[in-house]
C-alpha cells in the first residue's frame, strides 16, 4: 500500500490497534465476507464544512449513506476468481481506494463504525487518495 494511501487510512478510517484498544472484540467482530463480496471500511464524515458550518447529525447521516468511496478490508474467497466475469484480473485488491455506487451494499454497524459488504463486480474505479472524492 503507498505511503499516501497509508497517511490518508490513518485520518480517515481508525487503525486496527486503535480499535482494538478502545474496544477489544473489535477485531472477532469484523465479519468475514463470504462468495464474492468485499468488505468496506467508509471514512468519516466531517463534522463541518469547509466554510466552517457546523453540519447537522441529519445532514452528516446522509452524507455517511450516500457515501461512494471506500478502503477494501477484505475479500471474500470468490472475488473475482471467475476469468469469464473478469478477464482483465481484480478491479482492485485489499488496502485500495474504491469509488463504488452510492447507498450500494449492505450497511452493517459495529461500535459505531460503519462498514459495507459490497459485490465485486459494483467496484467502478481505485483512487490512490480519496480525499476530496464525493458524491455529485
């Protein structure tokens, strides 16, 4: 994984280590994805906007659903085996940037960090940073 794409999982998705010592069945919990899905840690929302408004918890609620870019946990043991539905390889791999479509995939929560189970297919693109990567 690039450096930048480190520095940014650090600002925008808690480090594993972080996680575990503010809640320690974190790790047991994540869940593991099955077939051909892909588990996805969403970043954050901010909480302000780049003017300074404060956001309201609607507001940052919706932002966090429509979210369309996420970093790739894991992958279950058929994504992307099928050389008939991916003959160019994987769209993309574990600790990559995706952009996938908005409110796609099953939205699963655990100790208030929200993840997704994505299929494979449903990954459009791999942003090296997604900083500044949103929703139009």
């Amino acid at each position: 994984m690039a450096t930048l794409a480190k520095e940014v999982l650090k600002e925008m998705v808690a480090p594993q280590e972080e996680l575990e010592e503010e809640h320690p069945r974190v790790a047991s919990q994540l869940p593991e994805p099955k077939g051909y899905k892909l588990l996805i840690a969403l970043p954050e929302v901010e909480e302000v906007t780049e003017g300074g408004i404060i956001k309201s918890h609607q507001s940052q609620q919706n932002e966090a659903i429509s979210t369309v870019v996420g970093f790739v946990l894991k992958a279950g043991p058929d994504a992307y085996t099928s050389y008939t539905r991916f003959p160019s390889g994987p769209y993309c791999k574990e600790g990559d940037w995706v952009v996938f479509r908005a409110f796609s995939g099953t939205r699963i929560k655990i100790h208030g960090k929200e993840f997704r189970l994505i299929n494979d297919d449903t990954v459009e693109a791999v942003v090296e940073d997604p900083r500044g990567v949103e929703r139009a």
